[in-house]
C-alpha cells in the first residue's frame, strides 16, 4: 500500500525526426487505497504514463514518488507494482497456475505458500477451473482475467490496469467491472485503470483524471467531473448519451430579459438567472445540457423552447427525443411513457440549475 506522487512529469518521443510530446507536465497524487481512472481518446497519453510508472518507458522529465520513494531510477521489478497490460502476454508454455506462480517463485516464495497465495486468488477471480490450462486454450477475457491474477498475486504497492476489460463484452464486461470494485475493495492497493470508455471510469474510479492531447483537463470524483466539468472536453467525454453543446449568443430583449439565441438558429430561451450578470450581450459562448436535464412541458410556462420533434426512439426504460438544430441533434431523454412522431411540435425546458456555460474561445467552464 502506497500513496503515488507524480510531480511535473513529461514524456517526449521522437519518431522520424519529429517530437512528440505524449505527456505534458502531469502533477497528479492517489492516495493510498484510492482507485484511480486515467481517462482520455486513444492516444491521450494515458498508457504511457502508467508505462513511466511502472518503470518500462523512460521519464523525460519529472519525478513518480511511490510510498516516499522516487522510483524515477529504480529498475521495475524494485518498484513494487503490478501490472496487468493488454499486450502483457502469458508465458505460452506455461500453464495459468504457473503464469501465476511465476513472480511468487522468482522471490523463492515456499511452494505450500505459493500455492495457497494462487488458489485464493483463482477463487476471487473464479478462474480456479482455469489453472491447468495454456494460455493458448483461454478467450481473450479469461487471459484478461489470468493477467489481473498475476499482477495482484504479488500484493502490489501500486496496481497498474491497462484496459484490462477491453476484450469482454457486454454482460461479460459488466459484470468483471463489478468484479473489479469488489477485488479492489479486497486487496486496497493503490490503483489505476487506463481506459477510454466514460462509463468504465465512472463506475470502478473514487477519482477520475481526464486527459487530451498529453494535458490534464481536471481530477475529480466522479460526481465532480460530471455535475462541474471544468471545460467543454470534460463536459462532451463525460454522460452517455453526452451532453448537448451549442453556441449561443447573448442579447437584450426590450422588455430587459437577457436572452441567449443559438448560432444560424431563430431559437431563443433566456439566460438562466446564475448568469445573466456574468453575460454580455453580442458575445458568443458555448452552452451545454445533458439531454436527462430537458424536460417536456406543456407550454404554457415562460422560458421554453418551442420546437419540433425530428427522431423518435423508445428504448424500453427511457425514450429518447432528438431535435436538429442546425447541422447538430438536440438530445433528451426521458424516463416517462411518452410517444411522438417525427415533426410532432414539442416543448422543452431546461433545468436551469443544470445548464452549464464554457468560453467559447478557450472551452473554460463561465
Ligand atoms: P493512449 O494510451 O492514451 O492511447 P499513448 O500513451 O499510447 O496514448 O500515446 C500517446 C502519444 O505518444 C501518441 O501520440 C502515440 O502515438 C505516441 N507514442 C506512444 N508510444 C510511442 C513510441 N514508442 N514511440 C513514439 N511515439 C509513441
């Protein structure tokens, strides 16, 4: 168990003569305990620097502190990790109780002790039907699973998960991330998952750090990233369906309303009150809503938004409602038994308390 520090880190690449700068001076602490999500689309840098952690990529600049050690020069197997990395093959010849073994008999681990250490982990795992086979009989979601036994086998400092889900679906992929709650209550180390799927972080992570273009956009529980996103990445990665994000731009009406138009649109709603005094009139901003913050209303209210229905869906638990603004879909989504056709003209509210505004030139939240 450790607390993990990691100080001004950078990471540059070069490829063909070219630089490419993967990490961009990441400060970032987890706690000890803490469940951790490295959260970002596909090349973000995520995987390379749980690969400076773990001490197989080198460090450009910056220091990773692990239980008060800097581990910045210290060989991998002296830093007390575990990993499990999707291109982190099994030992084709050795069979899964051997694979998981392996770390326990490298440190001359008594073999009745090794044996119990790998049956109570096959068991947490239920892999135990696993273990005298080869990797080469195993899907691709048990080898997933043999891996996550490997790493953690070694009670790890610092757990280190490189999409480890990534070749389960459905169901399958549900129910090993509950699996992967559970064991992280069981075992307490220090981890960190990589992953670029919202929900996978939002379900298994106490805080989430959301990454883009080798820059940290914030670190937050789960609540806090999704009710106050710091910028308009957060707010459009986080929420499944995303939130809906338009320019607006600010005006007068006669009668003193402040009120917001969005962009090669005639649509208009006003400002909601937290804003208007922060808002000024001619200037553009990008405004957000998650589509289970619209509600349907009657019309006879003030505030709403007048419009028509373009596509339908009933999904069974919720239905879901999209408007086309200009080239863009305005979504909802609601709980309630409710059916429209295409065209259907429909009134919508937004949850003032739920409507978020970012600079439409630097993508801050206002
Ligand atoms: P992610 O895990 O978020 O998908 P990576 O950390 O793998 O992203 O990659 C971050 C950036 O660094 C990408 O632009 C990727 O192309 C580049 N990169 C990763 N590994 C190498 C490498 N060994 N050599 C050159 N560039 C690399």
């Amino acid at each position: 168990m450790a607390e993990l520090v990691i100080r001004n880190l950078n990471k540059t690449y070069t490829k063909q003569k070219e630089s490419i700068h993967a990490v961009k001076s990441l400060n970032l602490t987890a706690k000890d305990g803490e469940f951790i999500a490295f959260l970002g689309p596909s090349g973000c840098g995520k995987s390379t620097t749980l690969r400076m952690i773990a001490g197989l990529e080198t460090i450009t600049s910056g220091e990773i502190e692990i239980g008060g050690t800097v581990v910045n020069r210290l060989h991998p197997s002296k830093r007390n990790v575990g990993l499990a990395f999707e291109n982190y093959a099994l030992y084709p010849p050795l069979t899964v109780y051997e694979n998981i073994a392996f770390n326990l008999r490298a440190r001359n681990m008594p073999e009745p002790e090794i044996k119990r250490e790998v049956d109570k982990i096959a068991e947490l795992l239920q892999i135990t039907p696993l273990l005298q086979m080869k990797p080469s009989a195993l899907s691709g979601g048990q080898k997933q699973r043999v891996n996550i036994a490997r790493a953690i086998v070694r009670k790890p400092a610092v757990l280190l998960l490189d999409e480890p889900l990534s070749h389960l679906d459905g169901k399958m992929r549900q129910s090993m991330r509950t699996e992967l709650k559970r064991l992280h209550t069981e075992i307490r180390s220090t981890s960190i998952i990589v992953t670029h799927d919202q929900s996978e972080a939002m379900a298994l992570a106490d805080r989430i750090a959301i990454i883009n273009e080798g820059v940290l956009q914030q670190y937050g529980t789960p609540l806090e990233v999704y009710n106050h996103p710091a910028n308009e990445f957060v707010a459009g990665f986080i929420g499944e369906p995303p939130m809906n994000l338009f320019t607006v731009t600010a005006f007068t009406e006669k009668t003193g309303r402040k009120m917001f138009r969005i962009d090669g649109s005639p649509i208009e709603f006003a400002v909601p009150d937290a804003y208007r005094d922060r808002v000024i009139d001619g200037k553009p901003y990008r405004f957000g809503i998650r589509p289970g913050d619209i509600h349907i209303v009657a019309g006879s209210e003030p505030h709403t938004l007048r419009t028509r229905v373009t596509i339908f869906e009933n999904l069974g638990e919720e239905c879901r409602i999209h408007i086309r603004i200009n080239d863009a879909l305005l979504s909802l989504v609601t709980g309630e038994n409710v059916f429209f056709q295409p065209g259907d003209p429909i009134c919508l509210l937004f949850r003032e308390d739920r409507i978020h505004l970012f600079d439409s030139q630097n993508g801050n939240r206002i």
